[in-house]
C-alpha cells in the first residue's frame, strides 16, 4: 500500500464570479520512505497541493488516500486524530511565540491529551535529536532562523508521524543553515522511516535530499519520476527550466548563442572518458562550452553541460548520435530555454 | 473644611469608584469575552466563518457603541430597576457601565485575536486542533499580551464613565466631584477628587502595562 495517494485531484477557488483552478486534475502516489519533492514556480499550486495531503485544503474533486483511507470518508474528529500523524512545518516556522521551546515541542502532545511529565520527557528527547538541548527554556524570539525550524522539526516529530510536510521550510533561511536543516531532514528520514514532501520552488533542495520528484506548472502535474532521470534528462518547459534557471546566475543564458545547443548530463561512470576532447578530435571541428558544472543528485555527482555545436546540419545530427553512444544524457536546448 | 466626615466620605468614594470600575470590567469581559471569541471566530477568515452570526453580534456591537453613556444610563433605568431592585447607588450603576462595556470589550478582544498570526492556527490545525482548542489554547494564549492591553484600556475608560455616573446618583468619586464642585461650589473638594481620580487612572495603567510587559515573552 502507497502512504500517499492522490487521484484525479482538482482544487478551484472562488474569486467573485470567476472560478479560479488551482490544481487540475492531479495523480501522485508517494511511497513509505520516500523523500519526495514537489517543484515548482510560485503560483504553481505546489502549496495548495501540500495541504490537500491533510485536508487542510479539501479538494473540489478528486481523492486522497492516506494509507489506504480516503480521507472524504473520515468524520471531524477522525481527520483530527489522522492529521496528527502527518506533521507539517512550515516557511514562516509558526512557533507559538509566547511558549517556551519546550512548551512548544510539547504542545501537539498536550493537544492529544498526553501526561505533561510523559510529553516533557518527549520532548527532551526530540530536541536532542534537533541538536537544540540547550535552547529547551528559552523563546522562540530568542532563536535564529535555522533554530526555529529545527524546533518546529522536533514539534512537528512530537507525536511520531507516519507523513512529515515540509512546506517551503528552506526557502526562509540561508544556503547554509538551509544544507543543515536538509541534512536534519534526510537524517530523520532514514532512522525514523519517515515518508518526506517537501514543497519547495529550489531544484537544489530536490537535487539535495530528494529520491523522487514531481514538478507542478500552473496548477498541472507535468513531470513525475526519480530525481536523477528528471535531472539528466527533463522532458517539460518547466523542468528545464527550474533545473537551468538555478545556473542563470553562472551564465546568463542571452550571452550562450549558437545555432545548434544540446546539454548533456555525464554520471560517475562516464567522468573517465574526455568525451568533449575525443568528440573534437574525431570530428575534427570546435565545439563550444556554453555552460559547465558539477552537482550532487541524490549522493552521486552529476556533470551538466551545455555545448554549441558547430554549424551544419549532418556534422551536429553525427555529434549528437556520437554523445548518445556514449551513454550520455542528451537533450536540445532551444533558444528560448 | 476637610473634617473627619468629609475625609470618610473620600475614602467612600474612593472604595465605591474602584468597586464599580472593577465588578462592571469584569462582568463586562464575562459578557464581552465571548461576544469577542465569537466575531473573530465567525468572521470571513475565522475558525468557523458564519455570515449570519458575524451580521447580528456585528450590528449589536454597533449600535450600543453609538449610544452615549449618558443616554444609555437613563434608557436602561428600568432595566436596572427590575435587576437591582433600584436604580440608584453604585451597584445600580454597574448594569448600565456593563451593558456599555460589553460590545466595547468585544470589539477590543475580537480584534486582538485577529491579529494572532494566521500560520500559527493553521499549524495547530495541522497537528490535529479542534476549534475549541485553537481558542483556548492558540488564540487566546498567544493573543494575552494584546488582550491585556486592551483590558487595561477598558478599565482606564470605565473608570471615567464611573464618574459619569455620578450625575444620576451613582456615587463614587465622580459623584462628589458633581455633588460638591458643580452644585456647591466647593472646588477644593472637587480638585481632591479629581487628583484621586488621576492616581487611581495612573495605577490601573501603570500596573495592566507592567503586567503586560512581564508575561510577554517575544521580547526578553
């Protein structure tokens, strides 16, 4: 059985006599264990997705299976006991302000109706995990950011989930407290067994943490699949451009002209042939580098390059199959890329 | 001038002033503390939203409010009557200043609670809250501070409507001001009465902002 199943799901919202589709028509399972990412631009109705998981949104159609039950069939208070086995944190953190960490930590426990003496010891437990022992009596205004989320990770661990969502949880703190509460994560992921969605709009929180990834573009689920394959090779508009938009910064992409451009991913094993040095000899024509760079995709370092090829149709039509021999990722770069 | 008997008669008064300012706060948070819950929880963006419930305590909280004191106090005379038997003194005075007070301290609670951060109540509904608990424990919890505030404001302004009271026979500090700087022309005894009245203003402000401070802890 899936932990996570979404069917045919659609979301709409209401706005005066305009009826606005958030999600259109969304399938996603989700297995146990997994860390699963949802990409996607802002107003892409990533979050509107996250939230459908624990019915924090219900969906205008479809259904969402949680374990193998649907959760339309369950009563208030069924959904309530249900929600608080899927833990959630969030980009702005939402600690309770006026309760010490402990006390929050502690709260989901309190909700469930848990001994004080029990949920403190839980608590004290889980902050050793978050590594955040010594901040048990302070406030939350007294944190840093990174601090905060890691309190909200120990909160959100509270009342051992099966689920944890992550909704945009990096995208409010810096590249490296962002890596360390990534690391938290993927930690967590492998001892507790925790299944992972992470909504957020980086590829390289994807790239970083994720096994499997789906990339949602104006509320449609457009690609689906195992983070390396998207990665070497994206089918969509919108997976190329998240995977590329992330380097624009490198190389502006108006200045990478030619008339010919494919990009070509090489894994560890294909690293040992110079591939780009032996494709110039063979044909014994230039080709030129627009874009080089090396990335870690799920613990494997993956090289991404964007080449222009030289003019003549037969001589690039010849590159492209001679790369492919070489079991190397290829795909066409157009301009407007 | 300032004899034993007019000594006594302050004191009274002090005791009578600070019995209505207090009773009516509270029987008026008794009143306006859930008529407050009830707007925020009610509202558009509420825990339950329900236009219709919202519409009424909405209408109610207004047109009290636009009510004058003064009116009030005299409009409600046989109500008073029919509650405390009488409608004079300061335990009668208390009904109309409660009847003041409630949709005052709803307005102030309700829009305290708004301002409680909307990401809090959804993670607390995301840990599996029922609305009750996000209303004892989240709103009301993290909104103290601002309730707080908003207390100390009400009691600052019922203790002035205490004294206003005491143009009808509501007895207190404001009544003798009436009583003996207005009708006697005696403005000594008015002067003391107002001083007091400004002490016991300072106090109730100065301690509900202490207090605030104490148990606020987004800025130690």
């Amino acid at each position: 059985m899936s932990e996570i199943e979404i069917k045919n799901l659609t979301k709409t919202f209401k706005a005066k006599d305009l009826n606005v589709t958030a999600l259109n028509n969304i399938n996603l399972t989700i297995e146990k264990g997994d860390i699963f990412g949802i990409i996607g631009m802002s107003g892409a109705g990533k979050s509107t997705l996250v939230r459908t998981i624990n019915f924090l949104e219900r969906p205008t159609d479809g259904q969402v299976f949680i374990e193998g039950v649907d959760l339309a069939t369950l009563s208030e208070k069924e959904l309530r006991k249900k929600r608080s086995k899927i833990g959630m944190i969030f980009q702005s953190f939402n600690l309770l302000e006026q309760k010490s960490v402990t006390d929050n930590v502690c709260f989901p426990l309190e909700l469930a109706g848990v001994k004080k003496k029990e949920a403190r010891q839980k608590a004290k437990e889980l902050l050793k995990t978050v590594n955040l022992e010594e901040k048990a009596k302070v406030y939350p205004s007294q944190l840093s950011g990174g601090q905060k989320q890691r309190v909200a990770i120990a909160r959100a661990l509270a009342t051992e989930p099966d689920i944890l969502l992550c909704d945009e949880a990096t995208s409010a703190l810096d590249p490296q407290t962002t890596e360390s509460i990534l690391q938290l994560l993927k930690e967590i992921n492998e001892k507790l067994g925790i299944t992972i969605v992470i909504i957020t709009h980086q590829m390289s929180v994807v790239t970083s943490i994720c096994n499997k990834v789906a990339i949602i573009d104006n509320g449609d689920l457009v690609e689906e699949g195992a983070v390396e394959e998207i990665f070497e090779s994206p089918k969509s508009d919108a997976a190329k451009e998240l995977i590329l938009d992330t380097k624009i910064r490198y190389s502006p992409l108006d200045v990478l002209e030619a008339e010919r451009k494919v990009r070509i991913v090489f894994s560890e094993n294909s690293a040992y042939e110079p591939v780009i040095a032996n494709l110039i000899l063979n044909f014994n024509a230039p080709v030129n580098i627009l874009k080089a760079d090396t990335r870690n995709v799920g613990g494997k370092a993956k090289g991404e390059m964007i080449l222009g090829l030289p003019e003549g149709e037969d001589l690039q039509e010849q590159m492209i199959s001679w790369l492919k021999e070489r079991n190397l990722a290829v795909t066409e770069v157009k301009e407007d890329v | 001038m300032f004899d034993q008997k007019v000594i006594e008669m302050i004191l009274v008064g002090i005791k009578d002033t600070l019995y209505m300012t207090l009773v009516s706060t509270f029987f008026g948070y008794v009143l306006g503390l859930p008529m407050g819950i009830i707007l925020n929880v009610t509202r558009k963006e509420g825990l339950r939203p329900n236009r219709i419930i919202y519409g009424i305590g909405d209408f109610i909280c207004n047109i009290v409010r636009s009510v004058p004191f003064l009116i009030l106090l005299i409009l409600l005379i046989p109500f008073t009557k029919f509650v405390v038997g009488k409608s004079y003194g300061s335990t009668a005075t208390i009904v109309p200043l409660v009847i003041c007070a409630a949709p005052y301290i709803a307005r102030v609670v309700e829009s305290s609670l708004n301002e409680v951060d909307a990401g809090v109540i959804e993670a607390a509904k995301a840990m599996g809250a029922s609305n009750l608990q996000i209303i004892f424990k989240v709103l009301l919890v993290e909104a103290r501070v601002s309730l707080l505030t908003g207390a100390t404001i009400t009691t600052g302004i019922l203790l002035g409507y205490s004294a206003m009271s005491g143009t009808v026979g509501g007895g207190g500090l404001g009544d003798i001001a009436v009583r003996y700087g207005y009708y006697r022309w005696q403005a000594d005894i008015m002067i003391v009465t107002v001083v007091l009245l400004i002490i016991i203003f300072q106090l109730i402000q100065n301690f509900g902002t202490a207090l605030a401070r104490f148990i606020d802890h987004r800025k130690h």
